[in-house]
C-alpha cells in the first residue's frame, strides 16, 4: 500500500487527547433551500466528446459511461493485485475537485489551509465529505444516500455520495491500461498532474492541468481523493464483478490519486492510500485531502444508463 510520510498514529493519538474540544462539522451558515431542479445537458462539441451538465449548485459533471475495465496492476504494491476484471454501470462525475467555492458555499465553512475560491478544498475527513454529499444533494431536491447518524450509503439514493474506489480508478484510466492516463512514462506526469516535482508544496486551482480523455481533470494529484470504500489490502482478491463496493468495514478509507506532495508512483492510476475517516475531523486536519462527487445517471441525464444497482 502506498502510504502518505506523515506519523499517523502520533497524530490521532495527539487528536484523540484533543477529543471533544476539537470543532466537529457545524451545520451550513446559509441554508437557504433550492428547490428541485433539473440539471441541464449540455451536448459536447462533438459526438466523441464527453457530455457535461452543469447542475443545480453550479458544479460541472460528466458522463462516465458503462464499461469495463481491469482493475489494479500486478506490476504495482501489493495491494493492487491481483489486476482483475470489473464491469461499472454509467455514472456522473465532477469534472473537478470540489473547490473551496463550493465547499463554502454549501456548508458555511472553508476548512482548507491554501486558501483560494478555485482550489480544492482540503483539510476535509471523509465524514466532512459525505455531509458535503448529502447537503449538495438536499440543496437539489434530491435524496441524500448517507444516512445522517450512521453514514451508512444508500447506493438507492438519487444523491450525491463518493465514488466507489472502482468507480474512481475507472474514470481516472478513461480507458486506458497504462500506468497514468497519458501513458507508462513518469515524465509526463507534469503535464498532466500537480505533485511533488512541480507543485511548491501547495495545490493550485482545480482543472488547471488538462483533462483526461473522459474530461476529468486533477485525477492524478493536487488533492488525493476520499473514496467510498474501507480500505483493505487484499480487498481485490474478495471484489464483485460487477460495482464492487469494497469491504462492509474496517478502520480506514481508501484515498486515490496522490497529492501536490506525492511522488510520481503515488499518483498511478492503480496506486492505493487509505486513512483513518477522522483523521482530517480534527483541529488540524491534514492539507492534502480532498474529494470529488458521484451520482447515479438515472437522476440527472437523458441519456445515462442506470447503473446496475
Ligand atoms: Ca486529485
């Protein structure tokens, strides 16, 4: 497993003695209710291109269509072997990082350390994350897929939620097999990507870089990428065939993509990290975690094919 240099444990013990006096999620300054509104396609320039909507909250999505792909690299860690195959109904995507602009928007607060509107917002814990999800999806009329309390997901739901690691290796790969999108060569990651080499130790804004084939952009680097699944090392050896959702638990989440601080390898397609969901809860939350959204095709596009779900 690729694991981020940082002394995890001495920080959550250090969180743990903080406890309580740590500043948990407040609820939204601003909470005025948006009612339900459709979101509009808008066809690409041309019929390869991907296909966009910009919805509701003024977020741009994609169409990631169905597929298969092969999942992990039996060159890579250990933990992302066996390579194997998955089949992944349609979904959309953010197109970006979710900003600081719209993290702030939605929730009232900009936790992030490298302050600008346009760059992904970090210091977030994956419990931040899905209550992003779940107020982004109550400000759409839609219904939330994590449960307020236990935040278990309800894949039902026509909500926002975080992609499955699958789902997430899938649309950073955008087809391909190599080791990045644009290729195996490390040397290109600078074109594509924010991380350790050229990145001066902070983010940048989010869709800086060019996107993928499939029109998603930061998918190797800037901020590394909350998934929904728990972390498992031997997670690929127990995958479904079909929408692997990972293990039913355990103490860490999955993290995709590596960051502005990561190496090259950090940043594969198939490179694994994970953390403890917490870790970022507390009062000094870590600067290289962000996230991205998902959401079912069936509650946005006219053309989406519902997922197999
Ligand atoms: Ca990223």
């Amino acid at each position: 497993m690729m694991r981020f240099p940082l002394p995890c444990a001495l920080v959550l013990a250090v969180a743990a003695a903080l406890g309580a006096g740590c500043a948990e999620e407040g609820p939204p300054a601003a909470s005025a209710q948006v009612g339900p509104q459709a979101a509009s396609p808008q066809a690409g320039p041309g019929a390869a291109s991907p296909q966009t909507i910009r919805t509701a909250t003024g977020i741009e999505m994609v169409l990631v269509p169905a597929g298969e792909f092969v999942m992990g690299d039996d060159r890579g860690e250990t933990d992302e072997r066996p390579a194997h195959r998955v089949r992944l109904g349609a979904f959309w995507m953010d197109t970006r990082e979710v900003t600081q602009g719209a993290y702030e928007s939605l929730m009232g607060r900009n936790p992030s350390k490298f302050v600008a509107a346009d760059r992904p917002v970090e210091r977030v814990s994956w419990p931040a994350a899905v209550r992003f999800c779940n107020m982004r999806s109550r400000q759409e009329g839609l219904r939330p897929c994590y449960d307020p309390q236990t935040l278990a997901c309800d894949f039902a739901a026509d909500g926002y939620r975080l992609p499955t690691e699958a789902e997430w290796e899938y649309a950073c790969r955008a087809g391909t097999a190599t080791a990045y999108a644009f290729g195996d060569d490390p040397s290109g990651l600078g074109r594509a990507a924010w991380f350790k080499e050229n990145a001066g130790k902070t983010t940048h804004p989010a869709g800086v870089k060019g996107p993928n084939a499939w029109g998603l952009f930061d998918m190797h680097g800037n901020v590394a990428e909350w998934c929904h699944d728990v972390y498992d090392e031997r997670a690929y050896a127990r995958h479904a065939s079909s929408d692997p959702r990972g293990p039913a638990s355990g103490d860490e989440r999955v993290l995709r993509g590596g960051s502005w601080r990561s190496g090259a390898d950090a940043c594969r397609s198939s490179a694994r990290a994970s953390e403890a969901p917490g870790f970022a809860d507390v009062c000094f939350g870590y600067e290289a975690y962000g996230f991205r959204c998902v959401r079912r095709t069936d509650a946005a596009g006219p053309d989406g094919e519902a997922p197999d779900r």
